[in-house]
C-alpha cells in the first residue's frame, strides 16, 4: 500500500517539478522560486527559498552526487546551485535568451542538458559552466529530456510530439513522432534489460504526451551496431493528457501524473496498475521517486508537494510481503542501507550496520534473534521500527 505521509503547501503557484537526492527533495514553481526540504522530516532548509529566477521554474534537478542542482526557468537561463548553502555557482543562459524548459545531468555529472522552447538544446559542460555543444529540432519546443544509464545518449521530447535521440557528440541519431499531440515528458530506467548479442545492452524508455498515453519503449546503442529504438507496449491508465512519468530507481516501478488530476503506480513487467491516487485537486504536473528510501513525491497545479511512503505490512496486488521487501532491498549497498536508515530516523543504528558489512541482501536476513545476538541491538528495533526477517516484519516504510 502507498500512504500519504506529508505535504507541503509552501509554494504561492503551481508546483512545475520536483527531485530528489539521497538526503534533500526540491521542488521548484510558476512563483519564480525553488525550495528545499531535508528527507529526514520534510523541514524546509534554513537556505531556502532559492531565488534567482525573474520568471517561472519549469525544472529542477540534482547532480547523482546530490550536491549540486540546477534549475532552469522562462527567463532564459539555468542555474547551477550548491544544494547545501544555496549558494549560486553558475548562470548559464540559453543562446537566444529562450524559455528553458527542461534540465537533466548526464550520470557522469560531466554535462548538463537543457531545452528550451525554440527548439534549441545545449550540452553544458558543468564542471567548466561553458557551452559545449548546441543543437536543435525542427520544430516544437522541448519540453522533455533524459539521459540514458550509461551516459552514451540521450533523448528530447518536442511538442510537436518528436522524440529525438541524441549521442553524447550532439549527433543526432535518430526522430520519430511519438504521441500525436506533443510529448510532455521522458525517463530511462536506470535498469538495463536482458542483453544480446555482442553484449549489446537495451534501455526501457518511458514517454508521455498529450495523447493521454504512455509509452514504452526498448533503446540500444553501440559504436559498431549503431542505434535502435523499438516501441513495446501502450499504458492507458489515464483518460487526460498525461504530464510526468518516472522510473523508481529499482525499474521496476512507473508513476505517471495527469490533467486527470490522479497519480497512477504501474509495475513495470506486468504493466498492471498497482496504486492510483486521487488526492490531489489540480493537474499533477510532476512526480519523482527517491534513490534510496521508498518515498514518492508528487506536485500539481494545486500548489502542493505530496509525499508518499510505501507501506509493506500490506500485500500490495496479491504479492506476497516477501516479494514486496525484495523488491526494493535486495539491491542495496551498505550505503543504501545507511542513507535508509537515516532517512527513517534510526541514525543511530548507521555505525553497527556499516561495522558489520549490512547491505540489502543482509538485511533482508535480519531477525529478532540476529539483531540482539549478532548485532547487540536487543528490542532497539521493535521499539523503532526497524524491518527484519519477512517472517516477522514490522515495516514503518
């Protein structure tokens, strides 16, 4: 089951986006700001609002170290801020002076992408802050961009309803319409697909638009077999246009929002629909996974940032909570499970996990017994929450 824990109502207009790192959320809107919260209790950091725009923030997102996020915005520029002091570190401003519309950092943190609403999308070099290439589509405005996992590519989304691939040279390597009426939004998984020959590694891409659908797509590239984009399968959970879609950071998750005012959770494999919410009153513009805890964050036109936390103790679709649990820890580093911990409010328990090497597949094995005998933590963890063995889960996530 997934929860409603939390909402934020600091925003004086619509929310436009909203992101995560390992620690922070930020969210960004129609009211020129950008705002930032601690995961730990969703209190407001002592640096924010963030102001620098003098017109609307479409976009918001965070380096994969977290420590840097960029914000771009109407007024023509994108801005590279330190997400810890909200000090500015760099103002790039679009050729042309157009409306930017969309910002993403490429998994290396080497480059910052952003599209803007001539058309025109650059590759910024974010450790120099300077323009490295340039590049634009034939018509539309880009509304949407995504980095594939490896780096090796990435792809824009117009309004006109084009996706455009692009390599990491600025070459285009392919376009091809989309959704009808004009693509909102794209997301890759950072999860590859099975590989195949030559050890050639597929992507599954995610597009929405104003078609009301969202589309799955499969995407490989190599130097010598060259590019491929394969359309797979069609969701039609929504009946209005579909504005955000994102992959949980496990890929095996799909959240989309919509005019429809609902939120929709797929399971990826089986395309079957897992949790619609309807709490919000306005178009749901944006939604967002976080990297490390099983939280969901999604904003709309309402002037609101919900948080949502998914809760284990319930069997979710007929699956068993076993299978849940997996789902989302198997995975983990010892970091992962260190940045959960806190982000549960367990922060003492961060040094006697790292101390004995718990990572997800370890904590997945935890049991009453093992937590007092192995770990010397005694009843700390029911009187806290702490998940162990599936056999006596007592889930707070």
């Amino acid at each position: 089951m997934v929860k409603l824990i939390h909402s934020l109502a600091d925003h004086g207009d619509d929310v436009n986006c909203c992101a995560f790192s390992s620690s922070l959320l930020a969210t960004c809107s129609l009211d020129k700001t950008i705002r930032l919260y601690s995961l730990s209790d969703f209190t407001e950091l002592p640096h924010s609002p963030l102001r620098f725009h003098t017109y609307a923030v479409h976009c918001c997102c965070f380096s994969p170290s977290g420590h840097v996020l960029a914000s771009c915005s109407t007024d023509g520029t994108t801005v590279l801020w330190s997400a810890h002091s909200g000090q500015t570190l760099a103002v790039m401003e679009q050729p042309g002076g157009s409306p930017v519309r969309v910002c993403r950092f490429s998994p290396d943190s080497t480059y910052l992408a952003s599209g803007a609403a001539d058309g025109t999308v650059v590759l910024w070099n974010a450790q120099s802050y300077k323009l490295y290439r340039c590049g634009s589509v034939k018509d539309g405005s880009l509304v949407a961009c995504a980095f594939s996992p490896n780096g090796g590519l990435f792809v824009t989304g117009s309004s006109c309803g084009d996706l455009t691939v692009w390599d990491d040279k600025m070459r285009c390597l392919h376009s091809e319409k989309a959704h009808d009426l004009g693509i909102t939004c794209c997301d890759f998984s950072s999860q590859p697909l099975s590989g195949g020959e030559q050890g050639l590694q597929f992507y599954r891409l995610a597009s929405c638009g104003q078609d009301c659908q969202i589309k799955i797509w499969a995407v490989s590239f190599t130097h010598i077999l060259g590019f491929e984009l394969k359309y797979k399968s069609t969701l039609n959970g929504h009946c209005a246009p579909v504005l955000a879609c994102a992959f949980s950071h496990d890929g095996k998750m799909l959240v989309s929002g919509s005019v429809d005012k609902s939120v929709i959770i797929y399971d990826v494999n089986t395309q079957n629909v897992l949790h619609t919410l309807t709490q919000h009153t306005r178009y749901v513009t944006t939604c967002a996974f976080a990297p490390n805890t099983l939280l969901l964050a999604t904003g709309s036109m309402d002037k609101t940032v919900n948080i949502w936390q998914f809760d284990l103790e319930t069997p979710c679709q007929a699956r068993s909570i076993d299978d849940q649990l997996k789902q989302f820890t198997e995975d983990w580093s010892e970091e992962d499970v260190s940045a959960w911990l806190r982000a549960q409010g367990l922060e003492d328990l961060v040094g006697i996990f790292k101390m004995n090497n718990i990572d997800g597949k370890e904590l997945l094995n935890l049991t009453k017994e093992s937590l007092a005998d192995d770990l010397k933590i005694g009843k700390t963890s029911e009187n806290q929450g702490l998940p162990i063995a599936p056999a006596d889960l007592e889930l707070t996530m």
